[in-house]
C-alpha cells in the first residue's frame, strides 16, 4: 500500500472552481472519508486522484511518484464505484479474473489471486455463479473484489454503498471496514452520508462548496468542529446553532436573545465570546448534551415545544428557541407534547461557540 498526498489542488471549470486548494496526507494504510453534500467536489477529488479528469492546478503524489500526467493504469489505483458494472454473462470467477487476464497473467496466477480475494471477501461458494443469481450486497462484493485482486497501492472508493438497502449498509459497511482492518489498505472512500465516514473512516475529510472544511478523526469531527458547516453536517440529529448576541449583565458575559432573556457564560466560554470580530455569537449544542425542563430552572431559558419523535429508546424533541429550532433528546419515559412550554438548560462544558461573522469556532485565548 502507499501513502497518497494531495497538494494545493485545484480543479476548475471555466469561472467555477470544483475544487479549490484542497491539501491533505493519507498515510499508508488509512482509511480516509471523503464527505460532504452534493455537488462539494468530493467525487471530482477522487476522479482527479484517479486521473479520470485532469487537474488544473497542484500535485497528487501516490507512493514516491508525483502521477499528475500518468494515465489511471499508470497510477496502482483501483476503483470501486456506485454501479457495479459487473459483466452479466460471465461468472464471478471469470469477473474477479479479468482484469488480470487483460494484463495477460499466467492461469496459475489469476486463479491464486482471484482465490485468495474470494476467500478474504467470504465468497468461495459464489465464484461459479452469474451476477443474475447474486444479492446487491454479494454484487458489491464481488466488485471489491475486482479490485482486491490487481494488489493496487490504493482503494478508491465512490459511493459504493449506495445502491443498497438500509439493511445492506449496515452489513457491507462493516465488511468494508473489516476488508480495510485485515488487508492494512489506503483507502480513499467517498460518500455523501456521514454516518459511513463516521463509522468506518480513520479520518474524514469534511467539504463544501469545493473547499476542505476539516481534516481529521471522525471524533475530533464531531467532538470539535472547525466552522458552523462541520456542526451542522456531521452528527444525526444536527448540531443545533442558535444566533444570539454577546452582551454584559452585572459585569458578567451573557448570551443575550432577542427575546429578553439572557444565557449567562462560563469564564472560560466568556473569553472564547470576547475573540469573536463582532458582538454575533452563534450558540451551538448537540442534542444529547441540553438538558429539558417541565418547569422554571436556574440557568434555563424558556423554549417552545415542536414536534416529539419516539424512536423506542429514545425520543427526539424539536423546540423553538430564539427563532432557531433546537434538538433535544430525552429517555422515553419523560413525557412531552408539541406546543407545550418547557425550559432548557445547556452544559456550560459542552457548548460550542462560533463568530456570527466568520461562522468559525471561537476559541479560548
């Protein structure tokens, strides 16, 4: 396997920049997410790495060699894409074959390889099939393993798991990861859910808008996102923002509503406000972390309920909070209504700040 980077790279389309300045390491033997909505230059990132599109700008480097102007047979990838595009008159063992057949391997050899994927992807019994007679999970594998079977220094992966069910995600999401733990494999993997990066991915590279948002482990995602975009994308349900205002009551630093009430801050949340360009503070909050109360509370502002959502150990709660909706999480034997008053407390330790000018996280000085 091989590390890939990619430096400064640019891919533009006349005035529109698809990708725009992207610069990131995957190290030999990880397994990196690229994710983010439709039409961020995830998918044109991984085309240029596979050298399907050219690049307009910058360098990917696989291994020790710079690949700008290799073809894509050139370059010791191999691609794993949303269709399968498995050849329907041949059996699983003449699909996993051919692409070593085209590099005109001995017999001996192409059997020894495409057995060996067929035995690490659990699909031994299948080989003499035909891609008719096969589920889409046993389809997907079969695709992973064409690709398995060339020994590429990297995987890269394009929405693989899309045209599956609900269920099948699951199971292939954990095969892949379990094909990534066994094998050590580079893995470039795109996706436009974040529960997969989330899940199977040593580091996510979080985009929008063709620029790198934030690279780095999916728990430092979730746990510490760099701007508003990464909050509200990475987790289900999203971070809740809530724009409010810096302000001082009684020489202490609040959050001030524009409904009247006030949010008073933490001495260190307080410094982090203080950093911001302006007086535009955006409060952000995961569901699990607001505490819900029938009544009054010290410390909590008044919000309205929603809509209620039981999901059998748990239920979601939408509330209306300072014009913004807020989520929140509670165990199922607390009772809540739509429309009902409650108050909500947030954990002073566990809230995100980000400049209402900028949208990036504050930080402490």
């Amino acid at each position: 396997m091989a590390q890939v980077v990619l430096k400064d790279l640019v891919k533009t389309y006349g005035t529109v920049y698809a990708v725009n300045n992207v610069s990131l390491t995957v190290n030999d033997g990880e397994f990196v997410a690229l994710v983010g909505p439709s039409g961020c230059g995830k998918t044109t990132t991984l085309n240029l790495v596979a050298g399907l599109i050219p690049i307009t700008s910058g360098d990917i480097v696989i291994g020790e060699r710079v690949v700008n102007d290799l073809d894509p047979k050139d370059r010791d990838i191999a691609m794993v894409f949303q269709n399968y595009a498995l050849y329907p008159n041949k059996s699983v063992f003449k699909n996993l074959a051919f692409p070593l057949e085209m590099r005109r391997l001995p017999k001996a050899e192409i059997e020894q390889k495409v057995m060996a994927a067929a035995k690490v992807l659990d699909m031994t019994h299948l080989l003499q099939r035909k891609p008719r007679e096969l589920s889409g999970g046993q389809q997907q594998r079969v695709a992973l393993g064409r690709a398995l079977v060339r020994d590429p220094a990297v995987f890269l992966m394009d929405e693989p798991l899309s045209n599956l069910d609900a269920k099948l995600r699951v199971q292939m999401r954990s095969e892949i990861k379990r094909f990534h733990q066994d094998l050590k494999a580079t893995i470039i993997y795109v996706t436009h859910d974040q529960l997969e990066a989330v899940t199977m991915a040593d580091k996510m590279a979080v985009m929008n808008g063709g620029y790198l948002q934030q690279y780095d482990s999916p728990a430092e995602v979730f746990a510490n996102p760099a701007n508003m975009f990464v909050a509200s994308f990475v987790g289900s349900p999203a971070m809740s923002l809530i724009p409010l205002e810096a302000a001082t009551n009684d020489g202490n630093v609040v959050l001030h509503s524009s409904e009247g009430w006030n949010l008073p801050l933490s001495a260190a949340n307080a410094r982090k406000a203080n950093n911001a360009k302006s007086k535009k503070i955006v409060l952000g909050a995961r569901h699990s972390t607001i505490k819900l109360h029938k009544s009054a509370a010290p410390g909590a502002v008044p919000a309205k309920v929603y809509t209620v959502e039981p999901t059998g150990d748990v239920t979601f709660v939408q509330a209306f909070l300072s014009g913004s909706v807020v989520n929140i999480s509670l165990p199922p034997s607390v009772p809540v209504s739509s429309d009902e008053q409650v108050w909500l407390e947030f954990d002073q330790d566990r809230i995100h700040l980000f400049d209402g000018e900028t949208e990036m996280a504050l930080h402490a000085s």
